[in-house]
C-alpha cells in the first residue's frame, strides 16, 4: 500500500465511524460550541457554530465548505481538529451537514455548485440575523468547495477566503486522475508523455456520453476500453456529475478582490497542484491578494502522508502534515479583516 492510500484510509475510516467524541473541542469552558439550523434554498440545514466566549464583534467567524461526498457538519471528524485549532485561536466556526445528511433535508447528490454557493450566502444571512452583524466572514474549502468560491467571487460580506486541495477544471481534473489511475494499474509510464492525446480523447468522448444523459451512458462500450473505469451506476451520483461536469473557476475567481490563499499539499493524489496553481495565478482578478503554497510530506486534505492504521480512529491536529494549520492560521491572523491572533 502506496503512502497516501494509507493516509486517505485513515480519513476513511474516520468519516465513516464518526468518532466525533474525541475531537470535539476540549476546551469546553472557553467556548461555546451550539448545533442550529438554518434555511438554504428549499432546505434546512443543520449546522454548527463554534465561538470562543471571549469572541467579540471584531473577531473572524470562519465558513468550512465541504468538498465531494455525503459530509456532516464535522466532514464525519476531519473538521474537527481544524476547528479546535482555530477556536483555540480565536476564531469563531461554521460548518453545515450536506443536504439529506443528518437532519439536514434535501438532496446533496442533487445540488449544483450555484446552489451550494447559495448554502454559504444563507448561513452568513443567518450569522447577520442572530448576533454577529458587524464579523469578518470568510470561507475555508476544501477540494470541489473552489467551484463554490467560483460563485462567490463578489459576494461581499465575504472579506477572505482559504482553500485546501482546491480544483480549477472538472474535466481537467478527471484527466489527472485517469492519469494516476492509469500509472497505478501499471497500463501506462508515468514520462510517456504521449498518452495524453489518448486520454483527452477518452474523456471528450465520456463528456459528450454524460452530456447525453444515463440511458446514453449506460448503454455505450466505452467502458470496455482497457483505460477507462467503471461505469457510474447510482443514477443520482450520475447526474451530479452531469450537472457539474462543466464546472470551472476561471470565470468566477477573475472578479475575486478579497485576500485569497490556497494550500496543497505535495503528495495531493485527486488534484493536479501545478495546473490549479497556473489557473489560479493566471485567473485571480486582484492577483496581489492571492497567496499559494505548497506543504511537504502533504496528502489532498493536507494530512501527514505517512499516517499510520490506528485503533483509535480519529484525528488530531497532529496528523496534520507540519506546518499546515500554522500557516492556514498565520494567514488568517492577516488577512482576516486585521484579526490579531489571541490565545484563550
């Protein structure tokens, strides 16, 4: 097993056991930690604010925005050492289970990337409406949350923006990991360069399947080539991607004007780091406000790439690649608004 399966595994097994109990924030006495619910589109969600008690109407409150899958408001405990590390530094948190996840109501696999744009326009309503009118708001995404900050780009209650593993280009991004998966299965080299016109090719003609709709799909041999996958079978997951196979940032970032970082890490398995940090560079309408950087020994969700299998199954701040939550914070306490770092 390859050093980032390893890592991807433990955030597996975390999501899906949802040991929350110990990640939950054990400074207990210094914040306030509340489940709430607010409405987004035709749905309500269950969300969960975070604030230290000492939090005042000058302070950050920070929106953490999903990427792919069925994700609670703790992303099933990858969010949870990612909020202790922030209270613990003043900041306030926000984070919402995905539609048809825990109380939540709707359909996650039915969203389009507008309507989950719209979901973080509602919870900041909702932070504006309930006691915080004057806070700096930003976001922090993680992976597919970049197509969400896409349709974001002049909202203006939002003052900053964080990224982790962000997206440029769908079907750009489905090319890198047919690449990978190809290296991987041992049916390509990695230095034959070549390949990528064969590639390009498949995936145009898997784009123009998807754009016909499953029946079109389903029934094609396409994927009976030897370097395509398996076909999607769950209609719903489907039609996710038909609805959002188009997506692209570069439209979206051209007008963002608020300071903007994006953090990859180095051994990132599911996005193309070099060409999302072109895209950004060449797109971020105020290019002086956008700040990259890539983290050593870092998988996609900027983990240690060499965690080990565990009993206990949850994360720490610890198993994050070093120095990763320390620059996230570093750039916060400058650019959020001014905020000044304080410890409770």
């Amino acid at each position: 097993m390859s050093r980032w399966s390893t890592a991807a595994l433990i955030t597996c097994a975390c999501m899906a056991l949802g040991l929350l109990s110990g990640c939950y924030n054990s400074n207990r006495e210094k914040v306030e930690d509340r489940v709430i619910a607010f409405n987004a589109n035709t749905n309500t969600l269950e969300a969960r604010l975070v604030t230290p008690k000492k939090h005042q109407s000058q302070d950050a409150i920070v929106l953490l925005v999903h990427g792919d899958g069925a994700m609670d408001h703790s992303a099933q405990g990858y969010f949870e050492p990612i909020i202790t590390t922030l209270t613990n530094k003043g900041y306030a948190t926000m984070s919402w289970s995905k539609p048809g996840i825990g109380h939540s109501s709707g359909d996650w696999l039915a969203q389009t990337m507008p309507q989950r744009a719209e979901e973080v326009r509602s919870a900041i309503r909702y932070l504006r409406q309930n006691g915080y009118p004057n806070n700096p708001i930003g976001v922090l995404g993680f992976s597919q949350a970049s197509w969400v900050l896409a349709e974001l780009s002049n909202e203006p209650e939002i003052k900053f923006a964080a990224l982790v593993g962000g997206a440029a280009n769908w079907r750009e991004q489905s090319q890198y990991t047919m690449w990978l998966r190809l290296i991987e299965e041992e049916k390509i080299h990695a230095n034959d360069d070549g390949i990528w016109q064969e590639i390009a090719q498949l995936n145009e003609l898997e784009y123009q399947l998807i754009k016909a709709g499953f029946d079109d799909y389903q029934g094609s041999d396409l994927h009976q080539h030897p370097f395509m996958a398996k076909p999607i079978q769950n209609e719903a997951r489907f039609n996710f991607v038909r609805a959002n196979i188009d997506a692209d940032v570069s439209r979206g970032f051209a007008h963002i004007q608020f300071p903007m970082l994006a953090l990859f890490g180095d051994s990132d398995i599911r996005v193309d780091v070099q060409h999302s940090q072109q895209v950004f560079a060449s797109t971020v309408g105020a290019a002086d406000t956008l700040e990259q950087k890539v983290i050593s020994n870092a998988s996609h969700s900027l983990l240690k790439t060499d965690l080990p299998m565990r009993a206990a199954l949850y994360l720490t701040a610890d198993d994050f690649a070093p120095g990763a939550l320390d620059t996230l914070v570093q750039w916060l306490d400058t650019h959020a608004n001014g905020k000044t770092a304080q410890r409770l």
